[in-house]
C-alpha cells in the first residue's frame, strides 16, 4: 500500500501528452487476435462448461495484458513470479508499478477517457475506488461461471478477512463487486519494548503509573509518553524522542492519522453515511461539532511533543525514524514490520519491538456520548478489471486476477517479500500461525495478533470515508490541519473551516 514516493504532490499531464506517452489506445485486426492499448492483444479458444480446468485455464493463450500497480511488495512477487502464470495460461502479463498518486491519475485518465490500455488496475480503496469504483468491471458474473477457472476458495466475504472485500470492492452498490482484496495495510502500534521498560521507574514516579502498551492503553497515555520521552531527551538523557504523527505531503496518510484518533474517541466520523459502502451525496459533515473541536485541540496537543520533524514526516519518513531509533513509538501499518525486524537496517530489530493494537480513546475526552474503541483504519488494495475492456479481454483479466489473489501466492508473498495476506486461511495455516512468535521467519506475522485477531474486529475498525471527491476531502483537512499544527490558527477555526470547505465540496451548504 505505501510505497517509496519520488514525491507525494499529485503531477499532472495533459490529455495529449499523455497520448504521445503511450496512453492511446491503437487498435488493430491480426490473424485471430486483437491489439488493444498498451500492448494489449486477445486470442481466444473457446471452451464449454464440460472442458478440462487446464482448457479453462489456456483458453486465452497467446493474449496479452497490462496491469498498473502501486509499487507494494504484492505486486513485485507476482510479478517476479509471473512466469508460472504464463505457463499455466499462456497469457503474458506486462505489470507497471508505480507511486500511488501516479497510479491514481493514469487509470483514471483510462477510465475516463473509455479506453482500456490498463487492462488490470490497482484498486486502492479511497483513494481510485471512491471516485472511480463505477467505472471497473463488476466481477460478479463471473464468479461460479462454468467456463471459466474458479478458486475453490471462492470469492465470498467470508474467504476474506472481515469487510476486506467491501473495503476495496463495493462502492455505493452492495451488490457489484469490482475488486479482489489483493494486500492490506492495518493500522496497529509498534513500541520500543527494551525503551519501556528501561524508563518506566522515572515515568511512574512521575505520572502514577507503568510505562506500559497494551490494547487498554489511550491516547491520552501516549500524549503522556511523549511528553516524557521528549523532556527527558531535551534535558539530556540518552533517549529517543517518544512519538511523531504522519503529516508530510502525502495528504490521504495525514487523514488517516486523525480520523484513528477521531473514532477512538466516541466513534466519531466525519459524515453520517454508511462506513462500509460509502455514499455519492454524503450531506452536511460533523467537521465543526464540539467533539471535533476538542480532538483537534487533543491531536496538537500531542503533536507539541512528538518528534521536531513531525511536519515533515508521511508515513514512509516516520518508519524511518522509528527504525533508526529516533522514536520510542509510532502507530504504523502492519506490512512495515518486515523493515522494522531487519537487523540488517534496523536499529528496532532484534526482539526490541512489540507491537499492539492502536490506541483507544479516553473517555474524559468524548463529549458525544460515543464508545471508547481501538480506532483502526487501513488501506485494502484490490485488483480490478477495466470497464471500457471488451468481454473477452474481462475474462482474460478475471484468470490473471484470481490467480493473483490465491492462497497460494499471498502465501509465497508472505514468506518472500513480507507481504500482508487478505484470505483468512494463509493466517490459518500451521506454519504462520506459529511464526506469530518470536523466532520468526515472517515478520510481519509479529502483527497478526494486534490487527486480524483485534483491530479490524467491530466496534473497532472503521473503513471510511467512501465519497466521490475524496481526494479532494484528505487534501482539504491535510492542508488545514498542518495550519492548526504550525500555530497558524485555533483548533476551532481549524475544524469550522474544514466544515465550510466540505459542505461547499458536497453542495451541502
């Protein structure tokens, strides 16, 4: 889900640029096949019902597809791996790999446009499925088609992990399904463990209690952590400072960061709109309220004591300065314990990190009468098929998509590159359920306690929001926020000109 990004601002081309790029879309007739776009091509044998599964695998060899991909470490496997795809199929897969944001505006330059030169696209769930689930195939009919090949997992919710499949695969429909749950970041705690308990004498003696993590401990005891690994640090004790948010440029990772802090604390949200499946007309936002006020007033509250380059620091640049031993604590996505684990870059590896679900709100600080939870929100990246595609080039995609999304590859992602699985039974097995301790071979297994077996459970995870301009809201509140953080204005100010700028966003004035 978060890869290295050249630079987080969204760059964009023109329409013909684009085109002299490559974009467009060349069409041309051979003998018995079709070019498509970007090297696309479609040859087809067909099959019945009653064929073999190796006919129903090969029925479109000799076909040619394109899939655009963030550059996360599924889409490196599958791609290093994709010569066992062309053996079993015939297909070849070119897979392009890049920034989430560059990503985002190509397919949606393809989308929009009514081309399919990205046959295959990664379906991030704000960020390209809220303003461009409508336009990706819905997969629906294809699942359980006697001519084609099926998992025999299947694609129901319950092969998933809980809402994974909602999360990147319905938008404003229950019904259509336009993605697979393909990798998974989930928001959970990593801490210094040695740290803690190095400082936890002159912590208690001098806040009452134990300095300590754990699924019972608030945002309040972090603000109160960091708060004392910063004191002590500024008056000279060799210790790290305790804590830094994810602001920096990357404006939807900045929105993620609050609204785990806003939902820990009452389960606030920011629309009344349904969290799984999102709205197109989301209304008046809660943006403004007196508990946002007050969270607001909380979140830069905790910001004076993080980190000094807590402005600066996305998500990337945060797991940085954890893994170099600048931070005592950050709220992380689990798929980064892998870098967090290697000894070979790491300053936190070796047995120096726990991990635990996210914080949970305090109940002095919510005004709304709402549940203290241990807010948890993610990112599920899915694999999607192009709507403008022709039906023959969607059944092409749809083999390269399940095959993408077996057990067996999210397996061999896990083991190789560190990946973060979305079916339920690669956690089952024997194997990755005892490398959930240490010594362990995957380390991002370390997580699985704190995110699949806590955080994503209810009343703890929140999906949303899933709105049309949703890029537009994470820039909106990231640009405002950084104000209110910097001084430049009050918490209030802040959240009424959030409010202000959304409801005019919405036509909800």
């Amino acid at each position: 889900m978060f890869s290295i990004r050249k630079n987080a601002v969204y760059k964009r081309i023109n329409r013909r640029k684009f085109l002299e790029l490559g974009g467009g879309a060349a069409t041309a007739l051979g003998a018995g096949s079709m070019t498509l776009g970007l090297s696309s091509l479609i040859t087809r044998t067909p099959v019945q019902a009653a064929s073999s599964d190796d006919a129903k695998w090969k029925q479109y060899a000799g076909s040619k597809l394109v899939f655009l991909s963030e550059n996360t470490p599924p889409s490196f496997a599958i791609r290093d791996n994709i010569k066992a795809f062309t053996d079993l199929t015939g297909i070849e897969v070119t897979i392009l790999t890049d920034d989430l944001p560059v990503v985002q505006q190509k397919l949606g330059i393809d989308l929009r446009s009514g081309k399919s030169d990205y046959t295959l696209g990664y379906v991030q769930d704000k960020p390209i499925g809220a303003p461009f689930g409508d336009m990706f195939a819905d997969m629906t009919p294809m699942f359980g088609d006697a001519t084609l090949p099926q998992d025999p997992e299947g694609y129901g919710d319950d092969a998933w992990f809980e809402n994974f499949l909602s999360a990147c695969g319905r938008f404003y429909d229950k019904g259509k399904i336009v993605a697979l749950p393909y990798d998974a970041a989930v928001a959970c705690t990593f801490y210094r463990q040695d740290l803690f308990e190095a400082n936890s004498k002159d912590f208690e003696a001098e806040y009452g209690y134990r300095l300590e993590f754990n699924k019972d401990s608030t945002w309040k005891n972090v603000t109160d952590m960091a708060a004392f690994f910063k004191k002590a640090k500024e008056a000279g004790k060799d210790v790290p400072y305790g804590y830094a948010q994810h602001q920096g440029s990357f404006a939807w990772t900045t929105q993620l960061d609050i609204q785990r802090f806003l939902f820990a604390n009452g389960r606030w949200m920011d629309w009344n709109i349904d969290d799984v499946y999102g709205s197109k007309e989301p209304g008046k936002t809660n943006w403004g309220d007196a508990q946002s006020i007050l969270m607001m007033q909380k979140f830069k509250d905790l910001a004076d004591v993080c980190h000094p380059d807590n402005l600066a620091n996305g998500t990337l640049e945060l797991n940085t300065v954890y893994q170099s031993g600048n931070i005592a604590m950050q709220t992380q996505y689990h798929e980064f314990a892998a870098s967090i684990e290697d000894e070979k870059t790491s300053r936190a590896a070796g047995g120096k990190t726990a991990y635990a679900p996210c914080p949970k709100g305090d109940p002095s600080w919510i005004t709304n009468g709402g549940e203290a939870v241990n807010g948890t929100n993610c990112g599920i990246g899915g694999i999607g098929i192009n709507g403008n595609a022709s039906e023959d080039l969607k059944r092409a995609a749809y083999i390269f998509a399940i095959w993408s999304v077996s057990k067996d590859n999210q397996y061999n992602v896990l083991k190789g590159l560190g990946g973060t699985p979305t079916r339920k039974s690669v956690v089952a097995l024997p194997d990755v359920q005892a490398a959930k301790q240490r010594p362990t071979t995957m380390p991002n297994a370390l997580t699985f306690d704190a995110v699949y077996d806590y955080g994503i459970k209810n009343p703890h995870f929140v999906l949303g929001p899933k709105i049309p301009n949703a890029n537009e809201y994470h820039s909106i509140l990231a640009a405002e926020m950084q104000k209110c953080l910097s001084n430049e204005q009050s918490a209030e100010d802040t959240c009424k000109t959030i409010q202000t700028q959304l409801d005019e966003l919405n036509n909800a004035g």
